[in-house]
C-alpha cells in the first residue's frame, strides 16, 4: 500500500522551477581547513567549484572545511530584492554551520561527535535583514563536516557541498520543500 502511494506521488512529480532573475547561483568559493583544535584554519585550496564532492577532489580528507562567499545584494545597481531573503542548500553532507557577515545564523545540527548527518536533507536558512549590508559585499562562510570515502557506507553519504543559492525566501522555500519531500518523507512513508 505504502510503495503504491510513493509510486503514485512519483508520478506526479513535476521538475523542480529554474531559478528566477532575483536568485543569485554561487557557483564557487574559497576553501580553507579547519585545524584539530578547531581554532585555527590554513588555506587548503584555490577557489573550488561547487559542487564539491569530497570523494573525488580528497577521498581521505576528513573533519571541517569552510566555503567562504560573497554576493551583493543589488549588483550593478539593480533594485535590492524585497522581503525576507534566505540562502537554500540543496546539499550539504554531513552537516553545516552558516554565518552571514561574521554571526551564525544556523546549522544543521551538531558538528562535533556524534554528528548529525544530514546528507540527504535540503537546508534553508533565512538571512537577517539587520545582518545585511545593503549596499556592499555580504559574507557567507559554511563550515561544512565530513568523513572520509572509506568510512561511509554509500557514496552518498560522502562528504561535499551544492551549489548555493541566495534569493528571496517565498521562491526557494518551494524548492526546499521539494527536496525534502522526495528525499526524506517519501523514503519514510516507504518505510
């Protein structure tokens, strides 16, 4: 009965809406590396493509990178977008931490032992109005944690991060929802 209704819900499905002109895509970042310690981080990487899948560009990597980006909110002199915005994840494994101009503004849960793991989870966190800079260059840093390719059990649950988008918070929530639905609540009514 269970796998009929999934079936049914499949079927219906219907592709997922291409980003709007007010959705900004960031397509790359600056990476660096966590130490042990956790206080300190060196740079690792030259700018890194997203997606970034641990297991190819370092399968025995394991522990927290930073993905440092920025983005303008009205670039070229454009009209800033109106109401809440927010930044959507379409993956992020195992989890994350984000932090909008120096303040954390949320995480997926925790990111030191036992950590959450949250690889098949989409994430949506809204950006605080009075955390951005209207005018000028906004911050995003995501500490994301993985393991190692050898120390999960499918591929994936290897360790990387999406692209990312920045855009207002009514046209990503849709899409989140989305990928939510089809990536957890349909694999649990299956089950």
């Amino acid at each position: 009965m269970a796998w009929g209704l999934v079936a049914l819900l499949w079927s219906l499905g219907l592709p997922a809406p291409a980003a709007r002109a007010d959705t900004l895509v960031i397509r790359e970042a600056i990476v660096t590396q966590e130490a042990p310690d956790g206080r300190t981080s060196r740079p690792v990487l030259r700018n890194v493509t997203l997606p970034d899948d641990w297991s190819r560009e370092r399968p025995d990597f394991g522990g927290v990178l930073t993905y440092a980006v920025s983005f303008d909110l009205a670039p070229n002199g454009t009209r800033v977008p109106d109401g809440l915005l927010a930044l959507y994840i379409e993956r992020a494994c195992t989890n994350v931490e984000v932090s909008l101009n120096g303040h954390v503004i949320g995480r997926g849960g925790r990111m030191s032992e036992p950590v959450t793991r949250n690889c098949y989870r989409p994430q949506l966190f809204t950006l605080p109005a009075a955390l951005l800079d209207p005018s000028g260059r906004n911050a995003l840093n995501l500490r994301v944690v993985g393991f190692p390719s050898g120390e999960v059990a499918a591929r994936q649950r290897a360790a990387g991060l999406s692209q990312l988008q920045v855009g207002p918070e009514a046209e990503l929530r849709p899409r989140y929802e989305r990928r939510l639905f089809w990536n957890v609540t349909v694999l649990q009514v299956g089950s």
